[in-house]
C-alpha cells in the first residue's frame, strides 16, 4: 500500500487518465509537425546555403498566417465544408480536410529549392503556414469544446505535449537527422507523412457537442429579429446581414462588453516578446558556436524536449493547485530568467555541457508557460464563438512573436554578432508582460465569460438556419 502522501502526489494527475487527453495528445502532434519545418530547421536550412541572417529573419514574415488566422476563423465557426461535414460533422470535417491540404503543402515545400529561388520557398513556406493555422484554429476549437473548464489546464498540457512530439522530436530532431543523411528535400517529404497521424486521430474521436451559453444565443435571436423587421430589405439581403452579424460582428462585440478586455489584450500581446527573439535565431546561434547538426539534434530537441515535456507536466499540475494567473506570472517570471543562460553559453563558447544546461532549463521554463498561457486563452473564450475568439486571442499573441521575431536577425548584426547582449536583451524584454498581468490578478481574477455551463434554451439551429452564407 502507497504511503498517504504518495497517494495524494498521484492524484494531481488523475486529469491526465481520461481518454480524451490521448486525442489530444495526436491532434497537438498533428498541429506542431509543421513549425520546425518553417521556423527553426528552415533558417539552418536556409543559412546552411548562405543565405544571411537579415534575410533568415525576414523569413518569419511568411509566417504572418499564424498571426492573422483570426481573420477567416468566423468561417471555420459557420461555414460546411462539402461533404467533410456532413459525414464527420462540424470541428472534425474541417480538421480532416485542413490535414489533406497540409501533406500536399508540406510536400510542395519539400520540392522548393532556397539556392535557386527564395521566392519560390517563400510563397511554398506561405501555404504551409496558411494551412497550418487554419489547422490550428479547429483543433483549438475542438480541444476547448470537448473539455469542461475544469480540465483546460490538463487538457492543454496534453495538447502541448503532442505538440512537442510531432514538432520538437519527429518534426524538429527527426527532421534534422533525415537532412543529415537524405538531405533536406527528403526530409520535408518524409515528414508529409506525419500528418496521418492527426487524421487518425481525428477519425477516432467524437464529434464536440457543447451549447452555447443560453445568454449568448438569446442576444444573437434578438439582433436577428431587429433585421426581420426591415421590411423593406430583400429576404437574402436579410440573411446575409444576419450570417455577418454572427459570424463576424457578434464574437467580438461579445468579448468587448466585458471588463478589463482592452488591457487583457494588450498583455496577450507583449507576454511572449522575448521569447519570440530568442526562438527565431537560436539556430543560427548554434550553428555560429560550432555545433553541428547531429549535435543540435541531441541537445536543442532531445534534452530540451526532456525538460519542456516535464515543464508541461508540472505547468498543468500548477495551474490546477494554485490557478491560471499565479501560475502565469511565476512561469513568465522563470523564462525571463533561464533566457539569460543562453548569454552563459554565447561567454562560454562551443561547451557542450553549458549548452545542454542552457537549452534544458529554457525549455521546462517554456513548459510551464506555455500550459498556463493556453489555459488561460481558453478560459476567455464564449462556447458559442470559441474558434472565432481562440483564434483572435493566439493570433494576438502570434503577431508579436511573429513580426518581433523578424528584426531578430538585424539586432544581431546591428550589436556585431554579440550573442550575448542579444540574448540579455531578451530576458529583458521578457519582463514587459509581468507588470500588466499584476494589474489583471488583481482587478480582474476570474475570467470575463458568460457561463460555460448554461445550457442553451434557444435552439441552436435556429441561427444555424437564419446565418447560413447566402447561395
């Protein structure tokens, strides 16, 4: 028999034994497989055939789709896709045929050749990135759906966890020891396959079936009856008014309305600035200190994702006993921290034991944060418009990493090289987040939502019917 105390440990994991974690689980593997593959092995690919590092860094820009996915995610909430969701309904229709254009993507990319023409791996890096984060923007719905809010902390963990897999191991590890020995085209193709993976997963798993909360559905009814008056408007004229009320004006009226919104968003933004520094050239950094392929494959994606997957661990343990928002600041307070032993490393130069230490404590700070900041994303989002209101909440969080991270390279180069004072400058800028997230702690603790657990009385079909895209 298990001591008391042993019991009491084990119990903090309880979450993490229901089945829906392993759907997850695939589905976050599924979501990370593509960013290595136009994130952090492409700018070794790219630097590796001489391309500088201004021009690495402005490769982030591509990755604007991640930023701005907000902007068609109103369409993944409303619109059927032809067949995909009459037969696997509404999240898991559009995750299927998100996942059949991302193998095609991907392996488009893998044919694209840097030496001969960026542009072309460009444009091929875009349609990976648009399809990437259209995928993003079901699975986030799908995840936060299938769960209760009790559970988004264990549940994000899990989502992050599989995450990791596909992209940190397979699509990051695996994708630099393929390029070792096939070459980089060949990795990229092989990796295609991942994807099947996420398919399965989601023919495997049941459709999401939450409602709405009853007050959200009633305000929406009471908007559309105020159209049905206008007499004069034609019928479709009526009803395309109404489906762009619904699906575009009313997510964000809906999230405006509630206390403190403005200061959450501008927090969601800064939070991770110095992070999306750090992410962006921290190839480029160990490939200038001499390491080689292999050797980044070991340290920067074996130990590191060793530290990161217990990092997550640990973050949906914390969220769960002490909260979303203690658990945020402590965990942003350590990442701004462990971003300084990357200035250990850039003093130390090409010591392998210092750049383990350097990538495994970053890691499990990046761990903890990431968990908590998802969490806390979810926790924000209105059941009726959680594609729509997910995805304008990671997107916001996404433009600064994205945009931010595309100056990284012209700091470098404009401080000479000095990798030190680059990557102090980035545990500074870590920092920025912190005091806003004070100010949210103490005015606003709990999430601004509506109830999640109110079930609707109006019938949800009802607006299905009346915001349908006119034909």
């Amino acid at each position: 028999m298990l001591p008391a105390w042993t019991d009491r440990f084990l119990q903090w994991f309880t979450p993490y034994k229901d089945r829906r974690m392993l759907t997850l689980l695939a589905l976050g593997f599924s979501s990370g497989l593509p960013a290595p593959l136009v994130f952090s092995n492409l700018s070794i690919w790219l630097r590796d055939v001489g391309v500088s590092r201004t021009d690495i860094g402005l490769f982030a820009l591509a990755a604007t789709p991640y930023a701005i996915n907000f902007l068609w995610a109103p369409l993944v909430d409303r619109m059927r896709i032809p067949w995909f969701s009459a037969r696997f309904g509404r999240r898991r229709g559009w995750a299927l045929f998100t996942q059949c254009l991302l193998m095609l993507a991907i392996g488009l990319l893998a044919l694209t050749d840097p030496a001969e023409s960026l542009l072309l791996m460009a444009m091929a890096v875009l349609f990976v990135t648009f399809i990437s984060a259209t995928q993003d923007i079901v699975i986030d719905a799908y995840r936060i759906e299938v769960l209760e809010p009790h559970q988004y902390g264990s549940g994000s963990a899990a989502a992050i966890w599989g995450w990791h897999l596909g992209g940190t191991l397979i699509g990051g590890a695996g994708g630099l020891y393929l390029a070792a020995f096939f070459g980089w085209h060949a990795a990229y193709l092989l990796l295609a396959g991942g994807v099947l993976i996420g398919i399965t997963a989601v023919l495997m798993s049941p459709e999401p079936n939450r409602a709405p909360p009853a007050e959200t559905l009633a305000e929406e009814q009471r908007a559309l009856a105020v159209l049905d008056r206008w007499a004069g408007l034609p019928d479709k004229q009526r009803r395309l008014l109404g489906w762009l009320y619904v699906t575009l004006l009313a997510p964000l009226m809906e999230f405006t309305r509630r206390q403190g919104w403005l200061l959450i968003l501008i927090f969601i933004f800064v939070f991770k600035l110095g992070d999306a520094l750090l992410g962006r050239m921290s190839g480029v950094f160990y490939r200038e200190l001499g390491f080689s392929l292999t050797q980044i494959a070991d340290v920067a994606k074996i130990y590191g994702l060793s530290a990161n997957l217990i990092g997550i661990v640990i973050g949906g343990v914390l969220v769960a006993r002490i909260g979303l928002l203690k658990a945020l600041f402590l965990a942003g307070l350590a990442t701004a921290a462990t971003n300084l032993t990357y200035s250990w490393l850039a003093m130390s130069g090409q010591s392998y034991w210092v750049f383990v230490t350097a990538v495994a404590s970053d890691n499990f700070t990046t761990g903890l944060v990431t968990v908590a900041l998802v969490a806390y994303l979810s926790s924000l989002c209105n059941s009726a418009y959680t594609a729509t209101q997910y995805a304008l909440l990671a997107s916001l969080a996404n433009l600064a990493r994205i945009w931010f991270s595309a100056s990284s390279g012209w700091m470098v180069d404009s401080l000479d090289g000095d990798w030190t004072i680059f990557f102090v400058y980035c545990a500074v800028i870590a920092l920025i987040g912190l005091p806003l997230l004070l100010v949210i702690m103490k005015y606003y603790p709990q999430p601004p939502q509506p109830p999640q657990a109110v079930v609707a009385k109006v019938d949800p079909q009802a607006i299905d019917v009346v915001s349908q895209p006119v034909k």
